[in-house]
C-alpha cells in the first residue's frame, strides 16, 4: 500500500514572527511623542489602524492606541488638539523581535490584554503585529489544512 504525504502549513506557532511579516509586510506608522492626539487619532483614521508607535530620534518611546485615546482623553474630558502623544502613550512598550515564535507572541497579548505589539530588531521598530494578524495566519493555516485535506480525502491530492 502507497502512503501519500499530505503537507501544508499546519498552525505551527512555534514558527517565527518573521514568517508573519514576511507575508503581511513590515510598514510601520509612526508619530513624534510631541505631536497633538489629534494628530495621531488624524493618522490612525487615515491609514485604517489601531494603533502607532510613538518614536523618539527613531527609537521606540512609547504606543498610543484607540484605547488609550478613549480612556485618556474622552473619558477625562481632555482636548485632543492640545494633549501630547506623550501624556497619554502607553509606556514602557511591550514588544517582540522576529525571532520570537507566533505563539510567544499569542501568549504575551493575551496574557497583558494587549491589541499591538512593535517588532524590534536592533533597537529599530521593524514591524508592528495586531491580534487580527495573529488571526488573519491561524485562519489562513487552518483554511490550508482543510483544501489539503480535501483534496487528499477526494482524490484530487497530487501523488
């Protein structure tokens, strides 16, 4: 009897971050800690995102994110045009470098109720990874599985 080998990318999260930026890309958005919260919440609007890095001579000061816009600015009444990144970025930063394996990364977001995390290499913001990335790969993994699975199961599997 032939034993056929079905192979896909299975969900594997020990494989690296850098796996997942390879496939999502590594555009960073980034603000001054010195710019107003309007023009960071201006920014996030515009590129249809949740969340920047606030970066300092190019290194990582802080993430200001549409939560910390709700909790820190609306619910406390303040003005956007005239609050700093820096009054209400999120600081220190939790973040993960590519080496880091997609699981790692899972477990630090869930774990610390977090919705981004910066990648960084070297000390540079490389990349940025939001729980729907993590998502968008597990559905794409599992979504391969599936068609491999079928395809073996029906016949149609190349031998």
């Amino acid at each position: 009897m032939e034993t056929t080998i079905v192979t896909s990318r299975a969900v594997d999260l020990h494989e690296p971050v850098r796996s997942l930026l390879a496939q999502k890309g590594r555009a960073v958005w980034s603000i001054s800690p010195e710019a107003s919260v309007f023009e960071a919440i201006e920014t996030m609007s515009h590129k249809h995102i949740g969340a920047l890095v606030a970066l300092n001579s190019n290194r990582l000061a802080g993430i200001i994110t549409e939560r910390d816009y709700a909790r820190k600015v609306i619910l406390k009444g303040r003005h956007s045009r005239e609050t700093r990144v820096h009054e209400i970025m999120s600081t220190p930063v939790f973040y993960i470098t590519p080496e880091h394996s997609i699981g790692q990364c899972m477990d630090l977001m869930t774990t610390n109720r977090i919705r981004h995390l910066p990648v960084l290499e070297n000390d540079q913001v490389v990349g940025m990874i939001s729980i729907g990335d993590l998502i968008k790969w597990v559905i794409s993994a599992q979504d391969d599985t599936i068609r491999h699975l079928n395809n073996y199961i029906t016949g149609s599997y190349p031998a």
